[in-house]
C-alpha cells in the first residue's frame, strides 16, 4: 500500500503542560507512527480548558511540528479528556430474552448496555463513555461476549465515564478552533491503558498510575476488563512549583531542573552531586546540592503515591492488583518515582512505556507519549482512520506554504 493510498490516525493529547500530537498510518492492520508533535501547553489547568484561545494555540503549534514531520496534512483527530471533573462508576443492566430458543443476539447486547447506562446524572454531566466489563447469561458469569449462547436471562456489567458538559464543549470548542475536525473524545487514562498495559497484566490485575502535569490519571483493570478510573489532581505541575518556591527561581526553570537532575528520593541521590542554578533578575548563580532537590521532590511524589494508595484500598482493589502498579505519563520519567510508588503503595511497580507500533519507535516510545499513542491505537481499534488526500500540485504548495509560514512564525 503506497503512502497516497494509506489510511492516518492522530492522536491528540492536550496536557496541562504540553500538547502532544501522534501521527499514526495504518499498513496492514497494525500503527506506523510517522509523525510527533510537541508544543508548550497554555490555558489550561489541572487538564481543564480556562483559555480557548491559548489552547488552539498550543494545539496548532503541535500539529504543525508532526505534520513537518510526517509529510501529511492533519484534518481528524482522536483527543484525550481527562481532569478532575471525570467520574466514573459500575452499572449493572438485565433483560429478559423471551424469544423460541433463547439464543442471544447482537440486538440483546446492545438492549442490556442501554439498560445499564440508564443511570441518574447530575444536572450539566454528560456520559463520555460506556464500556462493557462482562456479562451472565442465566446463572453464568464472566462472559466477554454472549452473543450465540443461550439463556433466558442477560446482564450486562457496565463501566460508565461521564464530565461536566461546560469542560468538554471547551475542550471541542479549542480543537475545532484550530481548524480540527474530532473523531471521537477518549478518556485519557484509557487511551494510555491501551499503550502500556499487557493482556496478561489486565487479567492478574493492575493499575496504571498515568502522572501527567495537572493531573495522575488512574485505570484499574482486574480479570481482563476495567474496573475503575479515577483522576487525582496532584502531579507533575505542582512538583515544578515547588521546585521554583523552594530554589527562588521562575516556573520555566524549575521545570528543566526538575527533568535534568531531579530524582523522586533522597536517598538515591549522592551527596557530593551538585548542579549550578543561574541567578534570576541579576542574583549570582548558586550551586545547589541534587539532595537538597530531592527534599522538595520527594514530598509530593509521596503525596501522589499516598492518595493512589488509599484509594485503591478504599474501593477494596489494592488487594487484587496480583500485576501490580505500572507507572507512565512524564513524572514517571523522574529517577526513583518507580521505586518510591512501590514503597508507599506496597505493590510491585514497573515504568511504562508506549509499545505495539511500528515506524518511528525511538521518538515515540517515552512515557510522556503514552497517551498520544494510545489515542491513535484507539483510533485503529475502533475503525478510525482518514484517507489521504491524493498527492497534486495543490496539496503539495499548501504544505511548502504552512512549512514557510511555520519557520517565519516561531523562529
């Protein structure tokens, strides 16, 4: 299959901190990522859209940067939602099958998940997602897929994600500003479950602790299906700032000390290392010790890992999890942050990565992109995908131009 004739699937992640594009193309069922996109993230806040302006901004500057890359012209993306206005919780639907010889039909399934999903919203909420757990036909259980069996009774064990209706018109408002159209709006810990999550780790299972930059996201799966989201609004931000209140320096710096000589724990840091912090608004630089960096890190790290632990205890999971926690998002990149999860939490604990894609591996197999990947590997899972346009002069002149106008604008 040429590449005029291919299908591409974009996955749009849009961070509190940053914007992140996954330019996939589909070749023989499987994703080939042959576009990355980064940009600064601006107007949001703990994962919600406060500035729709600042946001098609952000959004534009990294699609722009994977189209360079890939070559093609983004027009549908799959975008992630996540925040601390997310809810989720467990349904259950019954229906009777009364038709001669009882056998259970497409039509059914769909029946006892409408009835699942008939639950009581608060007013101004919207249902983002209703994804089937399992099933019992008659007496029964832990069916994945009904359909051809027999019985006389269905029901349909339900996990159901609903958000606040204002926040998810901002964020559609945000992308379709910057000229996008939308495929479907994924929950955030989802997209990035299907990323870094093993079949064998959802049917033991596990928890996926996604630390992003307003928000850690966390997807429960136990016996192949999900069981639990949730969003914490603790996470790499709020590390950043107290690296900027604890060192007297601005935000942006904080944010590259933290990625180039934090660490999660004190105790893994050697004495003697230490690292020189440029002076701000005519202050000499100082030299700081990477100990002292990790005294104001390890704290919040603590908290985060805290509440994931107390959570998961509260709702009687924590005792199920035989796979233990796998960590991913960008503050899982923080040296020790697997380490100091497994101490607190008392399970063991792995980083995760983005995996099951082909093409440009190296550029998108980071932590910080298992979100934007998973986005895509949803897309491929439920038939997304847009045909690219054939190649012309037209085509061609349209990307020269963005190309020219893209350096004269940011550079």
């Amino acid at each position: 299959m040429t590449r005029e004739q291919s299908q591409i699937i974009v996955g749009l992640d849009i961070g509190t901190t940053k914007v992140g594009v996954i330019i996939g193309e589909i070749e023989n069922g499987t994703l080939n990522v042959i576009g990355v996109g980064v940009s600064p993230s601006a107007g949001l806040r703990k994962g919600v859209v406060l500035n729709i302006d600042k946001t098609c901004e952000s959004v534009r500057k990294a699609v722009e940067e994977a189209e360079l890359m890939s070559g093609v012209d983004v027009q549908e993306v799959f975008v992630g939602i996540a925040g601390s206005h997310i809810q989720s919780k467990n349904s259950r639907g019954v229906i009777a099958i009364s038709r001669k010889g009882g056998v259970i039909t497409v039509d059914d399934v769909e029946r006892v998940v409408e009835a699942a999903r008939a639950i009581p919203l608060a007013q101004g909420r919207e249902i983002l997602h209703v994804v089937p757990r399992s099933y019992m036909v008659d007496d029964q259980s832990g069916i994945p897929d009904p359909v051809g069996m027999t019985g006389v009774r269905l029901e349909g064990e339900i996990h159901i994600v609903s958000g606040d209706v204002r926040h998810v018109q901002s964020l559609v408002r945000a992308v379709e500003g910057a000229g996008l159209r939308i495929a479907a709006t994924v929950l955030e810990p989802l997209a990035s479950s299907m990323a870094v999550l093993e079949e064998e780790e959802k049917e033991l299972g596990v928890a996926m602790v996604d630390i992003g930059g307003g928000t850690t996201d966390l997807a429960v799966f136990y016996h192949s299906s999900i069981c639990h989201t949730s969003s914490i609004p603790i996470a790499g931000d709020l590390v950043t700032s107290d690296i900027a209140i604890g060192l007297r320096t601005v935000k942006t710096r904080a944010e590259e000390i933290k990625k180039k000589h934090g660490c999660a724990m004190v105790a893994m840091v050697p004495p003697e290392d230490v690292f020189v912090l440029q002076g701000v608004g005519g202050f000499d630089q100082r030299e700081i010790s990477r100990q002292d960096l990790a005294s104001i890190i390890e704290p919040r790290m603590t908290e985060i890992f805290y509440q994931v632990q107390a959570e998961l205890h509260q709702l009687g999971l924590l005792e199920r999890l035989s796979a233990g926690i796998v960590l991913t998002g960008g503050g899982s990149l923080l040296p020790g942050a697997a380490h100091l999860a497994s101490q607190i939490i008392g399970l063991p604990v792995r980083l995760g990565a983005p995996q099951g894609f082909g093409g440009l591996v190296d550029s998108a197999n980071s932590p910080k992109h298992a979100t934007g990947v998973g986005l895509a590997l949803y897309g491929l899972a439920n038939g997304g995908g847009t045909a690219l346009p054939a190649p012309g002069g037209d085509r061609i002149k349209d990307l020269v131009d963005r190309m020219k106008s893209w350096v004269v604008k940011y550079f």
